[in-house]
C-alpha cells in the first residue's frame, strides 16, 4: 500500500535522470488484463503498476503476462511473486526470471513491517537489491501513529539499515479521510517526519492518496473521497516534496469477508470507470506537469496559515518571503529550492479546504522583482498578475487547490 523504495536504474547500472512518476496499487485483476484496460490507465497518466491486489495474478507466468501489457503500453511493473519468502535459493530464481524485462521497475518485498519484523525487510531489501542492483525492491511502511518512535527510531534503523545509497525513495501510506468528514490529525505530522528524512539523507520521497473508503463490519472508517478531497490529497503531498504519489487502490477490491469492504474506488469491479476517474485522470496530469520542475526541487520549509494549527505544523515566521493577506484564511506555503543551485526559490500554495475555493492575495518580499506561476497545463512558467510596486498578486484557488510559483 506505499512506502516505496525505488532504485529505478537502467540496465547499464548507471542511474537514469530522475523522473516524477505516479503509480498505482490493484490494476486489472487477471481476468481484465486487456489492451482496453491498459489504454485507460496509460490515458490517466499512470506510469507504474504495483503488480499485487486480489484477483491479480502474482505467480510467475502472471507477472509475465502483466510485464508485456505493461510493455506495450509504456507502463513499468514492479512485479510481486510468494517467491520472495522462500528463501535465497527461490529469491534468486526469482529475480533471474524477471530482471531481464524491459517494463520491469522492480520488486514487491514486503508490506507494512512493524519493528518486530524491520530487520528481516532490510535483509529482503539487501539481498534483492545485491541480485539485481539495476531494479528497486519495494518496500511499505506503516504510517508514524503506528510504530513507537517512528522518526528516530524506526525509519532512520530502516534507512541506515538499508543503506541511503541503496533507496531512490522513501514512503509510506497514511490516508486522510476519516468517517464523519474528519482528517486524519497526523496527516501533516507524517508528510513533514518524511520530508525530513528525505533531505536529510538525500532520498526521494513517495506517498499513497486515498482512492477508497473502507467499511468494518458495516461501520465507515474511512470514507470514499469527492474529487475536492483527491485534489487535496495530491496537493497537499506535493507541497511537502512528495516525488512518487501513488494510488492506492486503481481498481475496486472484492474481499470475501463480511467484515471489511471497500467503496468503488477508481474503477468497479466489473471495469467500468467511476466517477472519481476523471478526477484522478486530470490530477495526474496536473501533477505529472508540475513533476517536470518538482523533480528538481527540495522542500526546504512548510508552513500552515489560518487560526488553528495541525499537529506537526507551524505558522510561517513574519520575514517569510510570501505572506497570505487574509490571515484567517487556511493555507500549506511551502519553500522549494533547486537542487543543482539551491539559490532558485519556488513557492507552493495550497488551497488546506476540501470544501470551499478561494480567492487569495498575497505579498512577496521587496528581494523578488518577478514571479512566475508553473502552468498546470504545459509545466512551463507563465506570466501571472504580479504588481511589482506593491509586491501583490491575487488568485483563486479550488478547494484543495495547489499552485506553484518562481521567484525571481
């Protein structure tokens, strides 16, 4: 379900420019392994698939069948085979069947390890990253209010364990959108713990987005989010460095169990597109444009505006080089700067509401003579209504709304 390590390397060993992808977790189960299906997800700027969910077949020859559709519609898999637990004999028949595929991204280790079971996953994860160091071997992590000691303890024994040099990513699964139009209160808490780990070990970060609700016994524990909530989810991630969003989950999960359901998530059961896919499928493409400059960028510093403070978060101190006019108003600012100059500045904007636009003015520092937006269409910058006498723009922003500036 998320926490990802990504090695995405090409054949010669040689790491390839980093690229700003969107996965998704449960694709078409092996009864609708179609031309059909394929195409949807490619036009939904899918770019990997997490080969596990039921219904998908992970033996081998299931993993192949799913590495040539993917192969022919220009997707990656990261292939998920019961191999894996058998020991390095089976490990190592494993990787040898798949490594050689052209639409292999990597391998599906392990899900969610509690610090009981950590140090058996930094094993998996050596081992399979030393039998074929071109591809990633993936990992989920559970989320902070999970595990004790999370950020100190946890995740930097799982880094350190592993070796940084080992991880193109680091991830995690934590998803928002509670029963009872609630949020998760750790959601900002853990987007930062992970945007520190990642800079501070120089490792991409990955996060999952709610594509679900769930049902326990009947009861919502986690409700089926509008497109205004997506929209949010997406955003929100970016806004903390986030360089891999993946979907969790694409298509509709039937569990023979009484006890736990899920919504219609992406597409049906049967198939067929519901109505979050045109959401999903326009917030991909947003966000992949964004990517092209994101990908280069640090996430130096987040901060939160408005009346009332999320766990974890902090107002924005008063020389902050872009101030919100309106200071009730909810709003993520976050710092960016380039990586091969870290003297170029962006700024990211969140609209925090999931229910209400905004229209939101702003002034920037007297050091910026322009500002340039980072168009959601074409992922180049674009002339915005900066008034460099008063150092003031304005913009309105949709409910869970995300924007990005350059300052120059």
């Amino acid at each position: 379900m998320s926490l990802s390590l990504l090695v995405a390397l090409p054949a010669s060993g040689q790491k390839k420019k980093p690229e700003f992808l969107i996965s998704i977790y449960s694709p078409p189960p092996a009864d609708f392994l179609t031309d059909a299906q394929y195409q949807v997800l490619k036009e939904a700027h899918v770019d990997v698939i997490f080969n596990i969910g039921p219904g998908v077949a992970s033996d081998r020859a299931g993993n192949l069948k799913t590495l040539d559709m993917a192969r022919q519609h220009g997707l990656k898999v990261y292939a998920y085979d019961a191999r894996i637990n058998q020991g390095e004999e089976a490990i190592r028949a494993m990787v040898n069947d798949y490594r050689a595929h052209p639409a292999l991204a990597g391998y599906y280790i392990t899900d969610e390890p509690d610090s009981a079971r950590l140090q058996s996953a930094i094993d998996l994860q050596r081992l399979v990253t030393r039998l074929d160091p071109t591809r990633d071997a993936y990992v989920n992590h559970l989320p902070d209010w999970a595990v004790n000691n999370y950020e100190q303890g946890f995740l930097t024994r799982w880094i350190e364990g592993v070796g940084k040099e080992n991880l193109n990513y680091l991830a995690f699964d934590n998803y928002p959108y509670k029963r009872k139009q609630r949020l998760e209160k750790t959601h900002f808490n853990n987007l930062d713990i992970i945007r520190r780990l990642g800079l501070r070990y120089g490792v991409k970060t990955s996060s999952c987005l709610q594509s679900f609700g769930m049902y326990f016994s009947g009861v919502e524990e986690l409700r089926r989010p509008n497109a205004d909530e997506m929209r949010l989810n997406g955003f929100s991630n970016l806004a903390y460095g986030v360089k891999n969003p993946v979907w969790f989950p694409y298509w509709t999960q039937i569990r023979h169990s009484e006890v736990l359901t899920f919504s219609p998530c992406i597409i049906d059961s049967a198939g067929v597109k519901t109505d979050l896919y045109e959401p999903f499928k326009i917030l991909n493409g947003e966000m992949k444009q964004l990517g092209k400059t994101l990908i280069r960028l640090d996430a130096r510093e987040v901060y939160h505006t408005g009346d009332s403070l999320w766990l974890g978060t902090a107002h924005p101190p008063a020389d902050f080089v872009w101030k919100v006019l309106d200071e009730n108003a909810d709003v993520i600012l976050s710092r960016f700067t380039d990586q091969a100059t870290d003297t170029q500045e962006y700024i990211m904007v969140v609209n925090k509401s999931f229910k209400e636009a905004k229209e939101l003015s702003f002034r920037v520092g007297s050091s910026v003579k322009r500002v340039k937006e980072i168009s959601k269409a074409t992922g180049k910058p674009v002339q915005v209504p900066f008034d460099p006498k008063t150092h003031t723009l304005k913009a309105t922003f949709l409910p869970g709304e995300g924007r990005l500036y350059s300052l120059h």
